[in-house]
C-alpha cells in the first residue's frame, strides 16, 4: 500500500502511452504546471462530465500556465473513441497495468451494491514546475471541481 502523497511531495515520474499513438512522461512538462487528474473510466457519466469540463477550459488553464493531463486505465484506443465522441481537447493516458494510479495512491478498494472491488478514486494533483505537489483533491465530486483546480492553477502561477 502506497502511502498517501502529500503537498510538497515530489510527483512521480511516469511515462504511459497516450491517445493519439503517443506517450507522455511527466519530466515532458518540467518546469511547467501539470494537472493531472485520476479517473475511472472512459465514457461513463461522471467521468464525462469531467472530461468535458477540463476541456471547455483548457485555454484558461494554459493561460495560467498549466497543462492537463487525464489518466485512467483504459487503453489509449479507448481513449481515442472517448475523445472523438465527446470532442475532447484535454490528453488522456492509459495506465493498463494501474502503476501510475497505485504511485499517486488513488488505486484504490471500493465497494458497490455491496460488491467489493480495485478501481481509481477520482482525484486531482496540481503539481508546480519544480515537479513537486501543490495541491491534491481526493474522492472528487464532479460539480465545481474543475472551477477550483482552475483556481488554484491561476494562484500558482
């Protein structure tokens, strides 16, 4: 079990494949402000509505410096799919093996009509472009949380 990351904690690298037939690493984006946000699944209610959100405000975002960077553990041809049907704009990673997820803590037990099983704990990690955690939202409710990112991306930057 990882233990939780705190702010101030040092992001951990990664490189995954993303959609489009890419990859990413974060030390792509050193010295920039990284939002990497955590979520379930591809095409789901909530994690769509998400989606959405980041994208209609991605030009806020890199006006405030910062990139956004989805992660879940969908493959990237689902991805691609995703972000056709729903005209995306932000870039989605696919974490298959759930690597990334369990380094950032949020691979977690979660528990469904009493049904127990592995899945992401939706969350957000605003990380500086010294590469360490500035701010990290844990258990996200979709309304609003795009807002507040938005925020404090601004504020760090």
């Amino acid at each position: 079990m990882t233990q939780a990351l705190q702010t101030g904690d040092k992001a951990p690298d990664f490189t995954l494949p993303s959609d489009g037939s890419g990859e990413v690493s974060l030390k792509d984006y050193s010295g920039q402000t990284v939002v990497l946000y955590f979520y379930p699944k591809d095409d789901t209610p909530g994690c769509t509505k998400e989606a959405i959100a980041f994208s209609e405000h991605l030009d806020q975002f890199r006006k405030a410096g910062a990139v956004i960077l989805g992660v879940s553990p969908d493959t990237a041809a689902k991805h691609d799919k995703f972000k056709a049907k729903h005209e995306l704009s932000v870039t989605l990673l696919a974490d298959e093996d759930t690597a990334v997820c369990e380094a950032y803590g949020v691979w977690k037990e979660k528990n469904m009509y009493g049904r127990k099983f592995m899945g992401v704990e939706r969350s957000t990690f605003l990380i500086g472009p010294d590469g360490k955690i500035i701010e990290s939202w844990r258990k996200v409710r979709v309304p609003g949380h795009v807002e507040a990112v938005l925020e404090a991306a601004k504020a760090a930057g």
